[in-house]
C-alpha cells in the first residue's frame, strides 16, 4: 500500500514528528482508535436495529480512517503490547448495549466519544501549530473533530436523559476508557 496516497503528506509530515516524548501518546491514540473499531463490531454484532446498525456502520467506516492514519505514525514494535485486550474490551463495549438496547448503544458512544474528544483535546494542547509537530496538530484535530461529531450525534440519538443502569454503565465505560489510556501509554 502506497501510505503516500492513501494517507496524505500531512500524515507523513506527522510521523516525522514523533519522538520519543510522544510515542506513549500515539501509542494510547492508536489502541483507542483499534478499540474504537472493535466497539462498532461489536454493536453491529449485536444489534438488528436498522438506525442503530447504519449508525454503526458510519462510524465504523470513520474510525477505520483513524486507525489506518494512527497505524502510519506507529511502527507495529511500538504499539501497545496489550492490543489483544484493548480488541476484547472494545468489541464488549459495543456489543453488551447492543443486546440491550439502541438507546444503550447511543449512550456507550456518547460517553466514549466525550471522553475521547478530552483525551485528543490534552494531546493537541501540548503540541505547537508549527512545523512537523504542527501536522501531528492538525492530524489529531481532524480526529478530534470526527470524534466530536460522533459524540454529538450519538446525544442527539440518545434522547431522554439515562435512567440508573445505563449511568451506572458509561461512568463504567468512562473509566474503563481512562485506564486503557494509562495502561497504553506505557504498555
Ligand atoms: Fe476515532
Ligand atoms: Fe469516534
């Protein structure tokens, strides 16, 4: 595959930038994006809700893009040892709401995404607008803003506030996520 074409300049211009400092960083950017497609083949394989599958189905198609881009910034030997895991954990993310509900399912992704969107939001905050860490910036601000997208569209979809079970389940889901990133950054 010709990264050149598929991915853009601003993407290797990115790679160039990082450096050591970043690779835990990229590392936990780049198991949450493998867990972010995991979450969505999980949904789909739970769910025969037609909203909630084309929902997936989008979403899906969008963090695949992210997975492809954070994939050319880390080489394979420094991605997180524990990607089998984050695969598990990501398809149950996805896949044990599904069985629920769609309104389950929405408020997973809402709770994912806002906190996604603060991680990115962290990362974007340390890096300056110029040079080869601005394209790493400008990269992450494309990702964040997917991501703030889904969150969005996930709240909208999710309607009426959640009852006990399903805050019960997000704030899990939330902290979960928080771990994942401490345990990627350095494993
Ligand atoms: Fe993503
Ligand atoms: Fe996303």
């Amino acid at each position: 595959m010709n990264l050149s074409i598929t991915l853009g300049p601003e993407v290797l211009a990115a790679a160039t930038a990082i450096d050591p400092s970043l690779r835990g960083d990229i590392r936990s950017d780049h198991a949450g994006e493998m867990g972010a497609v995991m979450i969505y083949r999980g949904v789909l394989a739970g769910s025969r809700d037609p909203s909630v599958r084309s929902f997936a189905l989008a979403h899906l198609a969008t963090e695949q893009r992210h997975l492809t881009i954070v994939e050319a910034l880390l080489p394979r030997e420094q991605r997180s040892l524990l990607l089998p895991l984050w695969r598990i954990a990501g398809w149950l993310t996805g896949f044990l709401p599904a069985i629920v509900s769609a309104r389950a399912v929405f408020a997973t992704i809402e709770a994912v995404e806002t906190f996604v969107d603060r991680h990115y939001e962290d990362q974007i905050r340390k890096l300056p607008a110029s040079g080869a860490a601005g394209s790493l910036r400008g990269v992450l601000l494309t990702c964040q803003a997917d991501e703030v997208h889904h969150r969005d569209e996930a709240r909208a979809l999710r309607g009426a506030p959640c009852g006990l079970a399903l805050r019960l389940w997000t704030s899990l889901v939330a902290a979960g996520s928080a771990a994942a990133v401490v345990a990627a950054k350095r494993l």
